[in-house]
C-alpha cells in the first residue's frame, strides 16, 4: 500500500508521498515534530558519519536531525535569511558558535 503523510503547522506544509511502503525504523528516532519526521527519512538511507546533502535550510531541520543523528550535512540556501536563523537556531542547539571556514565563498 503506498505511503502517504500530509501535515499542516501554521502556515508550513509537509507532505510525503512514496509508491512503495516506508519501512518501519529499526530503532525509534526519538525526536518530536518536523525534525522527527525528517530523522526518520534521513535514518532510512544513511548511516553514521554519512553525508547529507540540504539545498535549502529553511528551519534548520535537517542540519540539527543531522547534528543529532551523527551526519555530516552540506547546506545551503539562496535566501541568506534562512542561512542566518539555520545558523542561529545550530548555535543555540548545540551551544556551540559557528565559524566560518576559509576556503567558503559567497
């Protein structure tokens, strides 16, 4: 039966949608809201130390679900708002300030 998931949060749209049916976690994801459904989807195609690859930010979810999970996540947004609140809402997560590397372009 195929999969389907629709979630309305103000004005934030989430739908998910897959011919095939989503495998149940091996492992409870363990993390509440939009950050937990995308954990979940991030936990079905990788693993540890794996790469993740976010072209847009928006709220940050997936590079703290990445954070949390263990994953490296390269992110990006052509909106520089977004970069700066995923930036942001990264520092006050972890408690850590972020740098900017060297090699980075703007």
């Amino acid at each position: 039966m195929p999969f389907k998931f629709e979630w309305v949060l103000g004005e934030l749209y989430i739908g998910i949608y897959s011919q095939a049916p989503i495998l149940k976690p091996e492992k409870p994801v363990g993390i509440e809201g939009v950050e937990g459904i995308v954990a979940y989807l991030i936990s079905l195609y990788t693993n540890h130390d794996n790469f993740v690859i976010a072209p847009f930010l928006g709220h940050a979810e997936v590079l703290i679900a990445c954070e949390r999970m263990g994953r490296i996540c390269f992110a990006g947004d052509k909106a520089t708002e977004n970069v700066d609140r995923a930036i942001a809402r990264w520092q006050k997560w972890t408690g850590q300030e972020a740098k900017r590397e060297k090699h980075c372009y703007t």
